[in-house]
C-alpha cells in the first residue's frame, strides 16, 4: 500500500501548478459510472472470499472468518459506494496499461486483480487481498506521467502477486493463537490491577511486530515492482520520483495556504477574530501521540523510510537510465484525467459528507483562480448544507475536528466552522452569495443557493 499514514490534504492541489484548467459549469456532473462492471466486481469479491475461507485451517476457523470478516467489509463498502471509477474513458485507459504490464510479465498471465481508479482524495494506492487493487484520484493527480503510475500499478499487483495480505492474515492469526501469546494472556487475566492496560500492552506489541513485518513487504513490493516494470517499456526512474514525491507527501505544501480571514470577510459583515482565536483547549481534541517513543512512532508507519527504499532500488534503476518511455499508451488521456480527477475527488467528498474537506478544496480553487464558478457554487452550497446540518444537530458529522496531521490552513478552517453559531453560517453564507452575485449572473444552480442564502438569513 503507498499510502503514508499522515496525510498532508493540501497535497492534491499539485495539479494546479502544472496546468492550468479550463473552466467548468457552476454544477459538475460526474463521469457516468458502468455500474454492471461495478456488480460484477464486487460479485468476484463475494466468490474469493468464499474460496479463501473454505481454504484456512479449520482449528483456527473463526479467527480467520472474523479477520476475513472485516476485510471484506471494507472491500464490500468499496465496490458498493460511487467511489469506484468505472467509466469507459478512464477505465479502459487504465486497462489499456494494465494488460502492457502482464503481456510482459507471464507470472501474472490469468490473474484475477481488478485495478480501479477510486475518487477518494488521499494520495494513496492500496491492494486489499483479494484482487480488488485501487489507486486514488488523489494520487492521480500527482503523477508527472504514466511510467510513475505503471510503478504504482506494479507495486500494487506485486503485493497481490506476493500473497502479502493472506501471509500477513495467516501470520497474525499464528501469533495470536501461539502458546506463548495464550499463557501470557491467561496471566493477565489473573491480574487484579493494570491488567487492562497490560493487556492493550500485549496487544500493541502483536500489532508492532504486524508492522514491521509490514515495512518489510513494502521493500519486497518495489523490488518485485521493478521486475514487472522494467519490461514494460516505460522509464524505470519513475521507481525513483515516485518515491521520493511520497517521502514529501507529510511535510511540503504544493498550494499557497489559504487566508481564511479574507475568504470570510464581506462588506456588510466582517470577519471576526473569535472565530479563528487560539485558546488552550483547542488541542486537547488533537490526536496526542507525544507519550510514544521514537521507536514506537516509526513501527506505527504504514510504509518505511521512502530514502530507505530509494537506496534499494538506485542501483538497479541506474542501469536502465535512459533506456523507456514516460508515455506509451495516451499522454493526452493522462493527462485530461488528472484534471477530471481533480474536481471529482473534491466532489465525491461532498457527495460522500465530507464537507469541511469539499470546502477546503473549494476555497483553494477560488483562491488559485481556477474553477471559479464551480467553486463559487460549491462554497455557496456548502455553507448552506452546514446550515442544515446544524440545526439538525447532525454538524459533526460532515466536519473535521482539528488534527495535527491536517495543514495548518485546514485547521484553522476548521476551527473557525466549529465555533460558528447558526445565525453566522447563514450570514456568512448570504454575505458570501452577495459578493458574487455579479460575477454568477445567468447561474442557474447558484441562483438558487442565493434564494436559500437568503431565506435562512431571514430566519
């Protein structure tokens, strides 16, 4: 999996620097999905669960059908979500580089992966075990050309290939059932005091050495990812770039942050510095990892030191320099995609109630002048839907809490939408609707946004 466990969200604005994107209506429409290949992958999902459970030992039978139980779950919420990217032009593309990788590589003649784009928005590519393998728009959008996603593709179809997930599950399953684990667990239970916290202890180290057995499969997957690649064709010194652009996935900014007091400030109603002012207990709600050694923090990564990976594989990508291609299949495609995706990711976070995020993408389109009226629209009828979601009591669930891995910039977002009282979300929104009223002219979509800007003003 080459996601890294803190995600920097600002990332996926790299795109704009790259090119510049052309307008769009107000309302976006999202590729139309083939929703039978949809089906029929998530029916190959059902069958492969029900070969590998009929495959595990029957001692350990119910630990394995409960892990497998999970697995699945989350592999079941992918296939039956909007997430996955099924449409023709951006599915068959990436079949198109698939079917390159395995006409050179005959291990992999007759697999049974299914590889989708998804629309999730962290820069992230995952194998989930069973063959369903997706790569994130909001890794997409990062990618310089296609020899970097034909490496993400193979690091992917590597761990399947590898049976990383099943060894990693059989493995786990051994550990927990182990005399040594057993007899340490019944001790505990004996224990009159602190035995809870001894046996999260027990727990947690189980899951650490999960981890590093984790960290291990991630160097194993690049190498078996530079085998498949190297005879595809396509440059191998994307090994290199891609690596080295997810080893600055948690510390760079690819945006100018946005200035939340501007965004904010209206004629006719101001920004107010309460709304973003730092006090004590803000941060007790951020996730606290400080107790955690060094060591500790590091077994909890899910990849290792991408400069550790880089200098495996150095050696073996010099003696290709020179000798592929960035591009093979379709440039052009390639590149259309990551400006599709880049809308789409921000949207499938509305459409999917994650609307602090929409917002936050939204502000940065405004702020970076591209987009403009799908933004325009979008904040409009975000602000609105918060509203909503207020008074509804139901606030929390389409927003963020403050996280030290978010962007500074988000976090203030995100402060100043958590102290913001119903009347201020509806002045903000109205205030807002009115500064671009002129600029939406003839808008149908944000007409209407302005017609409810206005009545929740009223209330």
């Amino acid at each position: 999996m080459l996601r890294v466990r803190t995600v920097t969200l600002s990332l996926i604005l790299f795109a704009f620097h790259l090119s510049c994107i052309a307008q769009l209506q107000s309302a976006y429409t999202f590729q139309k999905d083939d929703t039978i290949l949809r089906r029929k992958y998530a029916d190959q999902s059902v069958k492969k669960k029900e070969i590998l459970l009929a495959s595990v030992e029957k001692q350990y039978a119910k630990d394995y059908k409960d892990i497998y139980g999970q697995q699945f779950e989350s592999i079941g919420e992918l296939w039956n979500s909007t997430r996955p990217v099924t449409s023709p032009e951006a599915h068959d593309y990436l079949q198109s580089i698939i079917q390159k990788i395995i006409t050179v590589n005959p291990e992999l003649k007759g697999t049974d992966a299914r590889v989708v784009f998804s629309r999730d928005w962290w820069p992230n590519a995952v194998s989930m075990g069973d063959g369903t393998i997706a790569i994130n728009a909001g890794l997409l959008v990062h990618l310089d050309n296609e020899a970097e996603l034909v490496f993400v593709v193979c690091h992917e179809m590597a761990h399947y290939y590898l049976e990383h997930t099943q060894k990693a599950i059989k493995k786990y399953v051994e550990a927990i059932n182990s005399a040594e684990y057993q007899a340490e667990l019944k001790r505990l239970s004996k224990q009159k005091y602190g035995a809870n916290k001894d046996v999260e202890k027990l727990a947690m180290s189980t899951i650490f050495h999960s981890r590093r057995h984790s960290r291990e499969n991630e160097a194993d997957a690049d190498k078996q990812a530079y085998l498949f690649m190297k005879r595809t064709g396509y440059d191998c010194g994307a090994i290199i770039a891609t690596l080295e652009l997810l080893d600055k996935v948690d510390d760079s900014l690819f945006h100018k942050p946005i200035n939340v007091e501007q965004a904010f400030h209206f004629t006719g109603y101001p920004f107010r510095k309460k709304w973003i002012q730092k006090e004590s207990f803000i941060f007790s709600q951020v996730d606290d990892n400080s107790s955690l050694t060094k060591k500790e923090k590091d077994s909890l990564k899910t990849h290792p030191d991408c400069s550790r990976r880089i200098s495996l594989l150095t050696d073996s990508v010099n003696s290709l320099a020179g000798t592929g291609k960035k591009f093979i299949v379709n440039e052009d495609l390639f590149k259309k995609l990551k400006q599709d995706f880049l809308v789409e990711l921000a949207e499938e976070c509305y459409r999917g109630n994650e609307w602090s995020r929409n917002l936050y993408y939204h502000l940065i389109f405004l702020q970076e002048g591209k987009n403009r009226r799908l933004a325009i629209y979008s904040i409009a009828r975000c602000l609105n839907g918060l509203y909503e979601k207020q008074k509804e009591h139901k606030f929390g669930t389409a927003v963020d809490t403050e996280n030290k891995g978010y962007p500074a910039d988000y976090n203030l977002l995100l402060r100043m939408l958590g102290r913001l009282r119903l009347d201020e979300i509806a002045s903000l929104s109205y205030y807002f609707c009115r500064q671009y009223e002129t600029e939406m002219q003839g808008d149908e979509h944000f007409r209407k946004e302005m017609t409810k800007a206005a009545g929740l003003k009223e209330q």
